[in-house]
C-alpha cells in the first residue's frame, strides 16, 4: 500500500514548509507519495492587484525544489504561461487536476489523502487514516476531522 498525499496550493509560500515538515514526520509504514498542484489564472500576471500572488507563488514552487521530501511531485499552474485560463480555475480545479493525477498513478489498495497547504498534523495522522481503512476494507472514503486552530493574529 502507497499513501498519496494531493496538496493544491495558492499564496501559501509562508505555509508550506510547516506542512512538508508535517508529511516528512509521519511515522506511517506505508510509502508516501506528495503531490503539490501550485495553481492560479494566469491573467494574475497582467494584474498589479494579483502579481504579488505570482511572486508568491514562484517562491513556493522554489521551496518545493529544494525540499528533501522524497517522491515529491510538483504540478506547476502557476508559472507564466501555465496558469489557468479564465473560464475555470481556484482550489476546485487543482484538486481535480490533483486527483485525476494521482488516480492514474495509484492502485486500488492505496489511499489518497488530499490536504491543504497550511495544514499542520501530528505524526500519527496519516497511519490514524492507513488505520481505519484496515478497519473498513470495504470502505472507499473516510472522513477525518480536522479543526484548524484559531488565533489572534
């Protein structure tokens, strides 16, 4: 059994290393392949409004580079001439894009996990999910609750 793990991520270059820090922690016996899908319209680039998201972007997927996670793959929607076209675009599409990847590479015995990118989990989080699918063998989706913790900030 392989765990894929789908992250869509979108002006989150301030996040995303704590949720890689996360998948890198997991104390999971089974493998782990990441998906990061870095997504946005790719008219943000002509937008003075916008820009800073490209940038912002770019230092994500620079992040991701230099990640020492194995078996990561990035998925770039977010470089000039790879962002999505107006019609569709947002979470909802790099969650697809993410999944409908992931399914050509999983089998049916491996679990998809799709995550945000400033998710932050403990070290049995993923082994709690491989857990209760041994539990339920039958099952083709369970939900696990997360609660984001709230601030002040």
């Amino acid at each position: 059994m392989i765990v894929h793990i789908a992250v869509p991520a979108m002006n989150e270059a301030e996040y995303i290393e704590q949720t890689l820090a996360c998948i890198q922690n997991q104390s999971c016996n089974a493998g782990i392949n990441v998906y990061v899908c870095i997504n946005q319209p790719e008219l943000y680039w002509d937008n003075e409004e916008t820009r800073p998201i490209c940038i912002n972007n770019q230092l994500t997927l620079t992040i991701l580079r230099k990640s020492k996670i194995e078996n990561l793959t990035v998925i770039d929607h977010c470089s000039k001439g790879l962002g999505w076209d107006s019609k569709k675009y947002g979470v909802g599409m790099a969650r697809k894009v993410l999944m409908d990847f992931v399914s050509e590479k999983a089998h049916p015995e491996d679990v998809v996990i799709s995550l945000d990118s400033d998710t932050l989990f403990k070290p049995v989080y993923v082994q709690s999910i491989v857990d209760r699918f041994e539990c339920y063998p039958k099952a083709v989706a369970i939900s696990v609750p997360y609660f984001h913790d709230l601030t002040s900030k």
